[in-house]
C-alpha cells in the first residue's frame, strides 16, 4: 500500500482518519488556507508522482466551500503527476438535482459531475446516490457502495418479531425490498408527494403496517420533514414503535431533535458518512462505513472487483442473478 496516498479536505476528517486505520497508510497533509480576497489556496503535503492518490471528501455543509476545496486538491493532485486520482465523495449532495422538473433550471447532478472530471478525478467512489441516475452523469468509472448491508447487521440483534420495513416513498421501495429481505422481513412504502424541499404530503401506506413494528429505511435525513410526516401516517395505522433508519444522517436544523423527542421513535441509526452531531443523543446509533470504504480503495488500488463486495447484499452491486421464466 505504500504506492497509495490519501489526502482530506476539512468536510470530514475522522472518517479519513477511520478509512487511513483500517488501510493501513498515514492521512497525508494538505494545507488549506485563504488569501485576503477570500480565494481558497490548497497545497497537497506528499509526493503524488505516480502514485495512486485518494481524495476523501462528503458534500456537505458549507457544501460550496467543500466542493470548491474537492476541486482544488484534484487538481492540485493531478498537477503533481499522480498515476490517478479517485474522488471519494461518501455524500454526493447534488444527487438530488437530477432531473430538470422545472423551467430554467441547471441540472446541477450531472454539472457538477462534469466539474469533478475536468478538474481531475480519473474515478469516482461515492455511497447511496439520492438518485441512481446521477452515476450516468459522470464520463468516468464510478463504483456505488451501499450501506444497507451495514444497517441490517444493526438490526439483526433485534427482536423481529411482527416488524415490517417502510420506504418513506416509492422511489425507495426498491431498497428498502432489499433491505427487508436481508432481515426476512415484509415491506410497505409512503405515496408521497413532494410540495417543496422542506414540506411533503404523504397520503398513503401501500402494504400492511396495522399494529405492527416499523423500521423506516431512508436514503438520507436532512429535515427529517418525510419521516415525521410518514410517521403520522403510521400512528394513524396503530404502529406501536418505529426505529428509523438512513444512510446519510445530515439532520439539519431542529430535524434530529424532533426525530429524538417523537414518542413513537425508538431508536435512529445512519453511518458516519456525514459529521454527527456533537451532542449525546441516545437513541442515536452511528455505524462506520470506514470499513467499507477502506476495502474499496485496496480493491480499485490491487485492480480487484468492487461488486463482489455485495454478494448476498445487494443484486443490483453483485453478480449477474439468473433470469427467471416470464410469471414464474
């Protein structure tokens, strides 16, 4: 490993340092500053020349500030003769803007994928697209990691008993199929309307939830504005507890407080693919995806395959699965 060369921006260093232990390599230094115009200025601390160089950084708040940092040290990598450059972006939040669903609008997903490239990134490895489309985006090699493998080892210490899993929308219903087949367990998912981006409208529970445990399943929490409105909707339907789940906790604004507070919640569990607050939230549990992403860098480093990392996981990540006849 000693070809390889990691650096961080100031998004998320505890998960670069997380990723650095399970890999075995030092988190290399880079020096971020301003000038007195405010510019950014970023110098990279380590050789890169014809090493394969690693650059960690989630999108998110200040995401601008953290974008334009990201760029800057791809550059500045690719500058410096590396044999190829990786981004590894464990939040992409421009997922979300991935379709022009109104006049006059950028396509910001697929821009700042473009952005990415042209600044140097030979490779992208990121986690839980918003929208998996957005892998589309990009002209050069992406490897999607998952976490749900991750959360359903948190919940297979749990008793099970008569509890189903619940996708806020249908557009997750996939994952949270997987998801509930990973844990033998029954699916149901929200009819959701989205009014703006901090206010939805869930009008209905397609499958069985009456009287039963949830465990809602979410690609990521921002204001938390989907799940307590899905969890009315699961009171309404005589839920007893709800455990929710995401991979991306984000929790922005009073979001993680409202979530801890609600009577019917008993537990919230994401990865640390973001920052987590720093308060003592009880009913909070952080798994680390450190691993994970650990083990995918050694793969695309030894030229290894990346899909194999979800075998039994994830079909849409692992082998080619048989097809079967027609209404069988």
């Amino acid at each position: 490993m000693r070809e390889i060369v990691v650096l961080s921006g100031s998004a998320h260093r505890p998960l670069a340092d997380r990723i650095c232990e399970h890999l075995g390599v030092p988190l290399s230094g880079v020096e971020i500053r301003r000038f007195s115009n405010d510019c950014l200025y970023v110098q990279l601390q380590e050789n890169c020349r014809q090493r394969d160089v690693y650059v960690i950084q989630p999108l998110v708040a200040p995401t601008q500030e953290h974008l334009m940092e990201l760029l800057l040290m791809l550059d500045a990598a690719r500058g410096a003769s590396a044999a190829q450059v990786t981004a590894v972006i464990p939040h992409y939040a421009y997922a979300r803007s991935d379709k022009k669903d109104a006049s006059r609008i950028s396509i910001a997903g697929r821009l700042v994928a473009d952005m990415l490239t042209t600044a140097g990134a030979d490779r992208v490895l990121t986690m839980t697209l918003h929208a998996p489309q957005v892998h589309g985006f990009f002209s050069v090699p992406v490897d999607h990691l998952t976490a749900i493998g991750e959360l359903a080892d948190h919940f297979r210490t749990h008793d099970l008993d008569g509890t189903v899993v619940v996708s806020p929308d249908l557009g997750n219903a996939k994952t949270a199929t997987q998801f509930s087949r990973l844990l033998g367990l029954p699916v149901a998912a929200g009819s959701k309307q989205r009014l703006a981006d901090d206010r939805v409208v869930i009008d209905a529970i397609v499958g069985d939830v009456r009287g039963k445990k949830a465990i809602v399943l979410d690609d990521e929490i921002a204001t938390g504005g989907s799940i307590l409105e899905l969890l009315e909707r699961l009171a309404e339907q005589d839920c007893t507890e709800v455990a929710v789940a995401c991979t991306h906790g984000l929790f922005a604004g009073k979001a993680l407080p409202r979530l801890h507070e609600h009577p019917m919640v008993s537990e919230i569990v994401t990865t640390d693919t973001v920052p987590q607050p720093a308060e003592d939230w009880p009913k909070l549990t952080v798994r680390s995806v450190a691993p994970l992403f650990a083990e995918a860098i050694s793969r695309i480093h030894g030229g290894e395959s990346i899909s194999s990392l979800f075998d039994g996981v994830d079909p849409t990540h692992g082998p080619p699965q048989p097809q079967l006849p027609f209404g069988a």
